[in-house]
C-alpha cells in the first residue's frame, strides 16, 4: 500500500531562530504581504508569511489603516485557545475582518456572533436538528442531489469542477431549509458575493462596497418575505425549526430567524464545496486520487486531510473583553484579535509533516469547522455531504485529468477556488469501489 505524501512547494531560506536579535526584520512588516488583501489568497500564497510568524516568540500586530489593527494568531494551540474562550474572547462585535472597527449588527442575534450562555440556548433545538443520527436519515436524499450534479463529468467534455461543488451545498441546504429549487442558483451566488465582494467575476459595476451591500439587501429581503410567509405554514424543514424555536421564554424575533438563515446558507456555501476543490485543483495527475479511489476504508481519515489542507473559513475574528497575554505578548482589553485557520491546520507543532498531505493522517484534529461553542452547526451535514460526494465521484468516475488552469477566489475569507476544469471517464465495471458501501 502506497502513502501518498504530498509536500508544499519548496519554502524560502529559513528565518533566524526565536530570539534571534535579526528575527522581527526577517519577519517584519515590509517584507511580508498584506494578510488583508484579498489577492494574496487568490493569486498569492499567505503560508511563508505564517510559518514565519509561527516561528517568531512574540504576536506579530497587523496595522490596517491609521486606526484599525489586529494581532496575528497563527499557532495551533493559541488558536484553539482563543476560539474556546468565548468569555475573554468575544464573537458579539464581528467575526469576519470586513467588520473590523466597527460593531456587528448580528450581534446577539445570530448564532455565529452570539456568545455563551445565550448562545447555547439559542442554538439547541436547531443544533438537534442537524445533529448526525438526523441527517443520516437524509443521507439516500442528499446523494439524490449530488449524483445529478456530477453526471455530467462523464460526458466526455470539460468539467467545470469548482462550479458544480459551488452549487452543490445549495442544493442540500436549500432542500432542507425547505427553499424553492428555483431560488438555489441566485442564493448561491449571493451568498459568495457575500464573502467574496473583491472578486472581479462576482462584483459589480458600482464596486465592492455596493456590491456587498446589495447581495445582504437582497437575501435579508428575500428572507423576511419567506418568513413571514412560512410562519402559516410550517413543516419540517430547518426554517420552521427557527420560526418555532423558543428560548429566554419567547419565540425569536423575525429579524433573528433571518439572521441565522443567512448565517445557515453562508456557512454552508462558505465550507462544503472547497475540501474536493482542493482535492481535485491540486493532487490530479499525483497519484492520490487513484490511492483514495482503490481504498474506501481510508475515506474518513483522506476527508479530514482534505477539511485541513483546505481550511475553507480562512480567519475568525475576535475582541478581548480583558487583559491577557498570549505568547509573551500583552493583549489590551478591546483589542481585535484574528485566528487564521489557514495557519493553525499547518502548524507543524500539532500536525507532524504539517505540509504534506495524507489521506491516511491520524490523528487529525484539525480547526476546519472551529472548536468550542462556535464549532460549526452544520458539520455533521458538511461531512455527510462530503462523503457522498467522493464516494460517487470514485465509484462512477476515474482518470480525472486537469483540462486548463484552475482559478482561486478573490477573498481574504474563504479559501477556494472557483474555476477547476477537469475532464474524467466513467468507471467500467466499477474502479475498486463496487460493493462498497457509504
């Protein structure tokens, strides 16, 4: 049995050890690209930046404009740390970098910008709802909508990856969300204008900032009329799970269920289609999808290498509520603090031979859907949608081909891409997958 391990691409000269008087200049500011700017991720690559700053003793501070700033959180353990400890390290101001310096209007509202102990009972039935044992009961409905998706890629022509796996969380979440299937395209893309605003391909005319503004204006809208519509007839979907979830002795507002609908689509289209676009962009041609493809019994351990490769919400951001320190670094009382996940799931500290990737790596305790109270609400949908996908995609299909230059998306959010051509044959008589179970 081959272990494929894939290494990252050759690392500038080593940094100076911690400590080292010439250390803060070889890891300085002007050398080092803006973590900000949405390009860097798109046509740029941010891990030299991270591992730099992962070897350094201190915090590195980001300076954004005169009066906006943050610190870097870049390390395994002070990431988890911090995203654990909602009480010194609050989500109720913004958790997304485009808030910085402002307060989040979600705030206490939405789960994802709610803290504990409201946070908790807020998220109960609904957290119930989403939990494994209820969407294992979907599982024969969610393959239902994957399968139609990828039959095309058999065809024999150019597949556009990317695009199918952008489209594919709508799908499932609009299906359980109860959403008409003609709305699924538009809310879609919006909600990728929504983390993605700075791409040129999804911006419009008027420029990002109305862009952005739009896209919330129209799924805000689109959700206050469905709500007032769905509250005179509920079913069993996630929407009427919202409308009729009580806590603090009382039914959520309209402006909180509409909030945490977005919050449910985003968070949806934000992680699920990025792990196999990944997968399919960066290792066709290597050897590790056929080894994937030959050994079902590693798809649990290769499913988690790719949630960590991947790293989909690239930063959370979060505010002090006190004094700490954190890495010989004193953080103030109401100073932004941002966790890049993207870093934390290399860090060689917690991940051995973090660069490379191994669909056999156990363990893998990687930060792809958080940790702590914030830990994603849909994960179990994620996983489950995720290994029905491979699953398909390995049973139906083999020599996947690269067929042009992937694309990455503009955004300093979301780490993925959203072009990846590919072509692929479909399978005779089965690849190693028939008689395999899911």
């Amino acid at each position: 049995m081959t272990v494929h391990a894939i290494p990252a691409p050759a690392e500038p000269p080593p940094t100076p050890p911690p400590g080292c008087p010439m250390h803060a200049a070889a890891a300085g500011p002007a050398e080092d690209p803006d973590l900000v700017d949405p390009a860097l991720y798109s046509d740029g690559d941010p891990h030299p930046t991270w591992r730099r700053m992962r070897a350094m003793d201190t915090l590195t501070r980001h300076q954004v404009d005169e009066e906006r700033w943050f610190w870097n959180i870049v390390r395994f353990e002070e990431a988890d740390r911090v995203l654990r400890d909602t009480a010194t390290f609050t989500s109720e101001r913004g958790t997304m970098l485009d808030l910085l310096g402002t307060d989040d209007p979600a705030g206490g509202k939405q789960l994802a910008a709610t803290d504990p102990p409201r946070h908790t009972e807020m998220q109960g039935r609904l957290k119930k709802a989403l939990a494994i044992k209820s969407v294992d009961r979907q599982r024969e409905m969610i393959r239902d909508l994957v399968v139609p998706l990828i039959e095309p890629l058999g065809d024999g022509g150019t597949f556009d990856f990317a695009q199918t796996m952008l489209a594919m969380p709508m799908s499932v979440t609009g299906t359980m969300m109860g959403l008409p299937t003609a709305d699924w395209a538009w809310l879609s893309r919006l909600t990728t204008v929504c983390i993605a605003a700075d791409d040129p391909e999804y911006q419009e005319p008027s420029g990002r900032d109305s862009t952005l503004k739009a896209a919330h204006r129209d799924l805000f809208a689109y959700f206050q009329d469905l709500v007032r519509f769905r509250r005179n007839n509920l079913g069993d979907d996630l929407l009427s799970v919202l409308i009729s979830t009580e806590f603090e002795g009382r039914h959520m507002a309209s402006e909180e269920i509409v909030a945490n609908c977005y919050s449910l689509l985003l968070g949806a289209n934000v992680t699920t289609p990025h792990p196999p676009n990944f997968v399919m962009a960066e290792f066709v041609g290597t050897g590790v999808l056929q080894d994937w493809a030959a050994h079902p019994e590693v798809d649990e351990t290769a499913l988690n290498e790719a949630l960590r490769w991947s790293s989909p919400v690239n930063h959370f951001l979060r505010y002090a509520t006190r004094d700490v320190e954190i890495r010989n670094t004193r953080i103030k009382a109401g100073d932004a603090v941002v966790v890049w996940l993207g870093s934390a799931n290399r860090d060689e500290a917690a991940f051995p031979r973090g660069r490379e990737f191994d669909i056999r790596r156990k363990p893998n305790k990687h930060l792809a859907f958080g940790i702590g109270p914030h830990y994603c609400i849909g994960h179990s949908v994620a996983r489950v949608s995720l290994k029905t996908l491979f699953h398909e995609l390995f049973t139906r299909f083999e020599d996947f081909q690269p067929a042009g230059r992937p694309e990455r998306l503009r955004s300093n959010f979301v780490s993925g891409y959203k072009h990846i051509p590919i072509t692929a044959r479909r399978a005779r008589g089965g690849n190693g997958r028939a008689g395999s179970t899911l």
